[in-house]
C-alpha cells in the first residue's frame, strides 16, 4: 500500500499561544523530562518546563522544541492532514521506524517516571526519522502505525547489554 507521509512546521510562537496546539493534541499521549522525572502523560495544558515534548496519535507525531519564551513544533503526519496552518513540506518524506528501548523496570536511570504503570519494560514506542537534513526523530506508539510499516519485532540488544550482562552474570 502507498502511504503519504507529510512534515508540517510552526515557526516560533510564544508560550501564550500553546492553547492553540493544546486544542488540537489535547487527547494526544505526550513524553517529556523535567525535573519531577519522566512524564508519559496527555499532552499539558500549558507548556511544561523542559526542552522537547512528543506527543502522538493515531497517523500523526508531534515534536516541540522549547526555549522559553518560545516554542517551535513539527507535525509528522500519514495520510491525515494537521488541522492547523503551519508550513506545509510536500517533499517526499518516508521516514526510518525502529523501536525504542526503554529503560528496564530495574535499571537505575530512571526514578521518577510520571505515567501509566509498567510502561519501562515493554516494547511499544517507536522513533520515527524523516531522511530529510537537520530533521530530528519524532516518538510514537507502535498502535499509531500501520502494521506493515513496524519494524521486525526482533529487538536488537544494545551494545551495554553484554556488559550488564556480565556483570549480573544473566
């Protein structure tokens, strides 16, 4: 099948005018780090205090860089169109998917992670990477995707798992 993947972008906007994103990806699953630890929450009604936000729905990826006080946001979409009028980047655009790896539950990374129960140990995010120059990855759920388009399920081990490995004797 034939998808059509489109990259909008926002521009600079002032914190003041989050309500406007927030209208539209306020049911959107959000991931960010502050310091109350890591979030995985729907998408904050106001901007939070960190520097990149992602956020993700079914065939569209978010991704806000923060500074405060602006933001600058990018719209990953498949076969949809995003509802606001951002610059439009028709060219094409088929990004790479790879899972994401997690923290394990009994890694010490991470301490204080807001969000649903259980999440650190499973296998269900991916990164989405547009081959496009200075283009950095968007974050999603592997359920926002077409299933023809999810990478092998075969996780691939990191280069740290043979050290850890070792050192749990596992």
């Amino acid at each position: 099948m034939t998808h059509t993947w489109t990259l909008y972008g926002s521009g600079r906007h002032e914190h003041a005018d989050w309500a406007l994103l927030h209208e539209h990806t306020r049911d959107w699953p959000a991931a960010w780090t502050d310091t109350g630890g890591f979030h995985l929450e729907p998408m904050p009604a106001t901007p939070p205090a960190t520097t990149h936000l992602w956020a993700f729905t079914r065939h569209r990826w978010l991704r806000v860089r923060l500074d405060v006080p602006y933001w600058w946001a990018a719209v990953l979409t498949l076969d949809v169109e995003f509802p606001l009028p951002w610059t439009r980047n028709d060219k094409k655009i088929e990004p790479t998917v790879a899972w994401i790896r997690h923290w394990e539950p009994n890694d010490d990374r991470v301490k204080q992670y807001r969000g649903t129960a259980n999440v650190l140990g499973r296998r269900e995010h991916v990164r989405l990477l547009p081959h496009l120059p200075l283009c950095a990855p968007f974050v999603g759920h592997k359920d926002d995707l077409p299933s023809e388009l999810l990478p092998d399920p075969v996780v691939t081990p990191m280069p740290d798992d043979e050290v850890e490995d070792a050192a749990t004797g596992g």
